[in-house]
C-alpha cells in the first residue's frame, strides 16, 4: 500500500540526540522496527552548536541538502542542492554547521543485514544510559568499578547496550561518503513518453540501492517500483487521488507506485537495497511513540 505525507502535515519537534547542540526535525516516514530493511526519513534542521564527531554506522545514510551547507571536514562540504550516499561501515566527518541547515536525511538497513533500529527504540536507550554515564560531544562516558573512564562514540554504545552485544561493523566497501552534485548529471528523456526525463545518480552495493530524479511535465506520469522512497523536490501533483506538493515523500510498500504531475515536478526516486522490509510507514505512529518518551 502506498504511503503518502504531505510536509506541511508534519510538525517540527525538537529532541534529544546522541550528539551536540539543539536538534528539530519533522519525521516522515518510518519502517518496521527488527526488520533488516527498516529505515526512517526526516527533514532536519541543526544550526551553529551543532557537532558531531568523525564515526561509522552499522547502517546507510542518504542525504539531501536543502538549505544552507553541511560541513564533514576532510570528507567535503555538501551545499544546498547536494546529494550524500554514506555508506555502511564508513567513517565520515566530523560534521558542523556554519548558520543553519536542513537536510533531507534517510537512514536505513544496508546490504550486509545489520539493520537499523528505530528511533523510539533508540530515543529509550539514550534514556537508560544517562542513568550510569554522561553524553559529550558525540562521545558517551561511564565510569568502571577501578574509577577509569570509558569513552564510546554515543551511537555505538546505545546500540550495544540495546542488544547486549558488541557492534561488529560491516566491511566498508567505500572509502568515503559519495557526495553528488544532481546538477552536473544529464537529463535523458525517456524513448515513450516526451516530457518525461530522468537523470540517474547511484546505484551502489550489492544490494543495488539506485538514485534518480525525474523531472515531469504538467499531465505526464512516471510509475517506479515497489520498496522505493520519492520526494519531490518541486512541482505539485496526484498518487491514487491523493495530492501531493513539494517536500511531500511517498512509500511504494509491495506495489509498483505511479505519480502524475499536475505541475512542472522533479523528483528524488531511492530505491531501496534489496532487503525484505514490511510496507507499514505511518509517520503518526513514530510521533506518538516520541511525544510519550518526552
């Protein structure tokens, strides 16, 4: 079944987060919390106290940059208008921001299975861990029966202390973040259907995440397939009688999902790795699970 949520339905809701400085976000779509293929989208806004230092997930990342730029030191700047693919297993900043910043970040179970746990789930263990330590700057520090301080990045150890056991990365199959200027990539019109193009960005592991934008013009459609995220970057249009506007993202769950434009439209299609995943994707659900953990 098709999920579809509108931007402007969304709220901003400010949270805790294991890193530092003031975090907001508007969550958009989530997963199935267990499943390999779980994932979870928002659009956040981080400014001037933000910092996250240099570390990897166990999961992948895709990022969009909106407004303003993000900076991942040695690994580059994104600006606005940027896309980031970071990978699994890969080191990547540390990260800051000069101003204020919103991105379009999709985070979700890559290739290798390891999964991604959900951000309610996660929100919890936080919670848990303040009882016997402190988070710093990224880093999460407890102190040992013999008085030492253990250091840990902060993801890692809430994640360890959620499954009750050590993180075991998965090989990194890049050596850096995939950072994208949509811009410098052709578009292609379709050989069926004028009005209709499409410029491919990705595709990446063995899983064979893609991503592509497509630009429509008024009254054109495009159909992509099913376990594939959309955001529309510009342009209004309909999904099964459901309108959509721009910064609105739609789930195609187990079925193929077609979008036609009622406006000019362009699109960001991420296919997602090919990994079971359930079709179950309601925002509402997250932020209720949120509110009640606050």
């Amino acid at each position: 079944m098709t999920t579809l949520v509108n931007f402007a339905d969304v709220p901003l809701v400010e949270r805790q987060h294991a890193r530092q400085g003031t975090f907001r976000a508007h969550p958009m779509l989530h997963g199935t919390d267990g499943t390999p293929g779980n994932f979870f989208l928002q659009l956040s806004r981080t400014y001037a106290d933000f910092l996250s230092p240099r570390h990897r997930h166990n999961f992948e990342q895709i990022r969009v940059q909106l407004e303003g730029p993000a900076d991942f030191d040695r690994d580059g700047v994104m600006q606005q208008g940027s896309v980031g693919y970071f990978p699994e297993g890969v080191f990547y900043g540390p990260q800051s921001i000069s101003g204020e910043s919103l991105t379009l970040v999709l985070q979700f179970g890559g290739a290798s299975g390891s999964g991604y746990i959900s951000e309610a789930r996660f929100q919890a263990g936080v919670e848990k861990l303040k009882a016997t330590g402190t988070f710093e700057q990224g880093i999460y520090r407890s102190t040992r029966p013999d008085g030492s301080v253990r250091s840990k990045d902060a993801y890692e150890a809430v994640w360890e202390d959620l499954n009750g056991r050590a993180l075991k990365y998965p090989g990194s199959r890049y050596q850096k973040p995939v950072l994208l200027d949509p811009e410098a990539f052709a578009w292609q019109e379709t050989d069926d259907d004028a009005g209709t193009a499409r410029r491919h960005l990705l595709t990446a592991s063995e899983g064979e995440l893609r991503l592509a934008q497509w630009k429509l013009a008024p009254g054109k459609q495009v159909t992509l397939e099913a376990n594939t995220i959309v955001f529309v970057m510009e342009g209004q249009g309909q999904t099964n009688g459901s309108e959509w506007d721009k910064w609105s993202t739609l789930y195609s769950g187990e079925s193929p999902l077609t979008l036609a434009a009622k406006s000019p439209a362009v699109l960001l299609e991420i296919c997602l790795p090919n990994i079971p995943i359930s079709p179950e994707t309601v925002h509402t659900e997250y932020t209720t699970i949120l509110e009640q953990s606050t």
